[in-house]
C-alpha cells in the first residue's frame, strides 16, 4: 500500500527555523526525485525544491534559496526540508509529491 506523508509543521516566529518530514513507502522510495510544493491561502500550489533519489542533487526556487535546504534518508525512506530564515510569505501547506503520489500536507504558519 502506497502512502505518502509529510510532518513538521507548525506555528514560528519570523527568522525562525522548521524541518519538515515527508515519508513515502509501497515503492522503491530511493529511485524517485521528492519535490516539495506550498500552496498558501488564495494562491495555486508552487513548486519549491527537490531533491534526486541519490540525494546529491538540488534545486529550489529563487525565494527560498540560501534559506532552505533539502537532504534524504533512504534507508528511513524520508525527505527532510529544513526551512531557516522564515518569513511570514512562507505561510501555506506544504506538501511533497513523489512518483505519482501526493502527501496530505503539513501547515506552516510564519508569523509574530
């Protein structure tokens, strides 16, 4: 059975720091690219970062670039996006997509 799951959000002050999790299992988890969206309140879901199933390779949008930083352990079959320097414009739900599968989501509010 196929499930996909993203944990580690909450509530953070400006400047503050968030890791969040996303766990996949029911396939070969190693041999897929994760992608990280965010999808904040009144706007389409947006693209973040992903990371290649080596786990060597990166990329992310301009915005969060320099603040955030992606690493996975494929034995645990995680994805870690750890998220430095949050702004209040990093508020929304932030799901990982991988294979075909999407996770439900994890809130992030950034905010004083």
């Amino acid at each position: 059975q196929v499930q996909v799951a993203e944990s580690g959000g909450g509530l953070v002050q400006p400047g503050g720091s968030l890791r969040l999790s996303c766990t996949a299992s029911g396939f070969i988890v190693s041999a897929y690219t994760i992608r990280w969206y965010r999808q904040a309140p009144g706007k389409e879901r947006e693209w973040v970062g992903d990371i290649n199933g080596a786990g060597d390779y990166t990329r992310f949008e301009s915005s969060v670039k320099g603040r955030f930083t992606l690493s996975r352990d494929n034995a645990k079959n995680t994805v870690y996006l750890q998220m430095n320097s949050l702004k209040p414009d990093d508020t929304g739900v932030y799901y990982c997509y991988v294979n075909i599968y999407w996770g439900q989501g994890t809130q992030v509010t950034v905010s004083s």
